[in-house]
C-alpha cells in the first residue's frame, strides 16, 4: 500500500497499492475528508485533484463553483482581498476552474464514488460517515468519528495553516497549507467580486452550477 498523502498523478499507481481515493475539486474540502478517513486506514489513502481511473473506493467532493473560483483568486494573492475580483481575474480562475469541473465529471460519468457535497458536510462532518456507510458498508464507531472529527476541527486546522509561511509550505501529517483556510463558508464569494464581474462569473459557471444543483 502507498504511504497516506497527496498525490499529484495516481494513473502509475497500481490500483492494488490503494485502500482509498480522496478525490477533490480544488478547495472544496477535500483535505478534511482526507484527514477523517486517513484516521480510519493507516496506509493506502490518496489525496489528490486528478482523476483517477482505478476503480477503489473513491470519495468526491465538489462545491459551489463560485465559491471554489474565489478561493483560488484569494489562495494566489492574499494581499488582495480589499480590492475585489476584477473582470480578468473572474476570467482567468473560472478557465482553471472549469479545467477541474472536467474531471468531476469523469468521476459521476464512471460511478461507483461517494459524492460529498461541502455544503452539507463542511458544517457537519459525521455526514462523510454516514456517506461512506451509505456507499461502501464503512462502519465507524461513534466514538472513533466524533475523535477523529475532533482532531480535524477547522480551529485545529487553522492554526497548523498560520504556523506555515505559504500556500507553498505543507503539514504533511495533516496535509494543511499555509494560507490553506479563510473562513470556509458557503456563499461567501459573493464578498469579493460584485457587478458585472459577478454577473460575469455566474454567466461562465451557469451550465455545470445548474447540473450539480446549485441554482445560478
């Protein structure tokens, strides 16, 4: 089995060396369902933001896209939040963001994963229990869940994030980034990009918002 961690590729791992795939969109809290399932398998779980075609038992995990736009504007310069997403800015991070929305679709196209959607789990991580359950037969006990959702509480996470100078700078035991956590809210991008940029932003994610549920 492959040492628990990030993964940037998995297509030359072999599908025997993984116990579990950690498939998220990017920042779509896909580091937190990493650490809750990291805690039930010692080795073999995988965390990465590609997709990957062994058919392991796989979670995915996706977040308005509007949200995960602004996140990956506010991850590259955080000295300019103040200012707002300008037109370009939107223009530029929805192009990244829809490369990754190709790859969440292959994920729903072949089946067989366990969809997490950050909205419902973010403010209630026993519900990432209660999937895998749902998906795959996983029972943890509840005392085991609510130590190992203590363990990876945002206050936790937060703090190993302002320990760390960069996005660059990692936690690998935990696989916390510095500048890795704001606030975590939903809706929140609507702080940042306002008007026709905002217009604008919700005109390029229109067609994947209204197909994962998210109204537009």
């Amino acid at each position: 089995m492959v040492p628990n961690g990030f993964y940037k590729q998995l297509d030359e791992v072999k599908q025997s060396d993984l116990e579990f795939v950690c498939y998220g969109i990017p920042r779509s809290g896909s580091t937190l369902v990493y650490q809750l399932i990291s805690g039930i398998y010692p080795q073999g779980v995988a965390k990465t933001h590609r997709y990957c075609p062994h058919r392991v038992k796989t979670t995915v995990s996706f977040r308005d896209f509007r949200d995960v736009v602004v996140s990956l504007w506010r991850r590259s310069n955080p000295m300019k939040l103040e200012q707002g997403m300008t037109d370009d800015d939107v223009k530029k991070f929805t192009a990244t963001c829809r490369q990754r929305i190709e790859e969440l679709d292959r994920y729903f196209e072949r089946g067989g994963i366990c969809p997490l959607r950050y909205e419902e789990f973010a403010p209630n991580p026993a519900l990432v229990f209660s999937a895998l359950e749902r998906a795959y037969g996983i029972i943890v006990a509840p005392e085991k869940a609510a130590a190992l959702i203590a363990e990876s509480s945002i206050e936790k996470n937060a703090a190993i994030a302002q320990k760390l100078a960069s996005f660059k700078s990692i936690d690998p035991a935990s696989q916390i980034h510095g500048n890795h956590i704001y606030r975590g809210e939903v809706g929140g991008w609507r702080q940042f990009v306002s008007g026709e940029a905002a217009e604008r932003l919700e005109e390029l994610l229109r067609e994947p918002l209204l197909r994962y549920g998210y109204e537009a």
